[in-house]
C-alpha cells in the first residue's frame, strides 16, 4: 500500500532529548539575562545577541517536537530552521543602526561582563551538543551550529566591550551587532544545505512504500 508520507525517523533517544531540553532552559536564561542588561545600557550587539539566545531557544524547541516526525516533514522543519536563524541576523542590522544615530557607546565593563556569562552559557550548550550533532538530521546539527556561532559572536562582544574601556565610541558595538548579523547568515545556509542533503533519502524511502 502506497502513502504520500514515509514511515516516520527513529525518534531521537531520551538522553538526547534530555540534553536538548536542558540546552532550551539555559537559552531562556541568556535572553532573559541580555534582554535586560542590553535595555539598560543601551548595546546593540547584546540586542543581536538576545535575539540568538531567543533564536536557539525555538530552535531546540522545534528539534524536541519534530524529533519523531516522518522524514519529509522533518526537512520542511529544517527550512523553517534556517528562517529562524536569520531572526537575529536581522536584528543585529536594525540595532545596529539605531546605535549609530544615537551614538552613545555602552558601558565597557557592563557589556565585557555580560559577554563573558553568555559565553560560558553557550559553551555549555556547545559542549552538551556536540556528542549528538551528527545524530538528528538538520534539525540537530542547526541546533548545535547556533549554539557553536553563539560562542564566536560572544567572544566578539568581549573584545568590544574591552576595546570600549579605552576608546569610548560606538562603532566596537556597532561593527559587532554586523558581524553577528552575518554569522547568523551564515549558519542559515548551512541548515539550508543540510537539510536538502536529507533529499535523496527522502525519494528513496517514497519508492519503497
């Protein structure tokens, strides 16, 4: 008997879920943490920055319900993946531009500090992933992708928060808010990429049914 739909991908195990779960609350921490701290000081690449906490939040969420889903389904999740990624790319360019029209820098320290937390929070999430990376499909290796670029983007608001301590200007905040912008760009293609890749498995599990 044919069916449009192939048979449903082994679901991931509960250890893997598990870790995803745990990696879904440490990203609501971040955002929550960086959403405050970027409104009170007024940073633009702590903005972007939420927005990607917020941004592996749905992610990890999508991967916890679509863990099960037959193949097809799975890869159209993938696409919608790659659409979420580019949330925060797109808000790295809008903060950005305020902060250039305002042209007040943050507070040095206040920022060095807050990207040295967010750092240690995706390094975690990072570091939880990468055993499992390779065993979800698209889905999960976006999810261990956004948790890997995070760490690269965090790094980067250390060091303009460090170089704000001695050249008090906008443009270290707002060359970063850019930079994360396109990283996210970046990983978007990726998912993208992976996610068709998942293609020839999908016709071939349609001919057997």
């Amino acid at each position: 008997m044919c069916t449009n739909d192939p048979m449903p991908s082994n679901p991931l195990p509960r250890s893997s879920r598990r870790i995803i779960l745990i990696v879904a609350l440490l990203n609501l921490a971040g955002m929550v943490m960086e959403v405050v701290v970027a409104a009170l000081i007024g940073s633009a690449s702590l903005f972007a920055d939420a927005a990607d906490f917020l941004e592996d939040l749905l992610i990890n969420g999508l991967v916890l319900l679509a863990a099960g889903w037959p193949l097809d389904s799975r890869r159209r999740a993938s696409m919608w993946l790659a659409g979420l990624i580019l949330i925060p790319a797109v808000a790295a360019f809008v903060t950005a531009a305020w902060k250039v029209v305002t042209g007040q820098p943050p507070q040095a320290l206040t920022l060095s500090g807050t990207a040295v937390a967010a750092m240690t929070i995706n390094l975690i999430c990072a570091l939880l992933l990468v055993s499992i990376r390779n065993g979800g499909g698209a889905l999960v290796r976006g999810a261990w992708l956004a948790a890997r670029n995070d760490v690269l983007a965090n790094a980067l608001i250390l060091i303009a928060g460090l170089i704000t301590l001695v050249w008090a200007s906008v443009w270290p905040d707002v060359v970063v808010g850019v930079v994360v912008g396109v990283i996210n760009i970046g990983a978007a293609k990726e998912v993208l990429e992976a996610a068709r890749a998942e293609t020839p498995e999908l016709e071939l599990a349609e001919d057997e049914d």
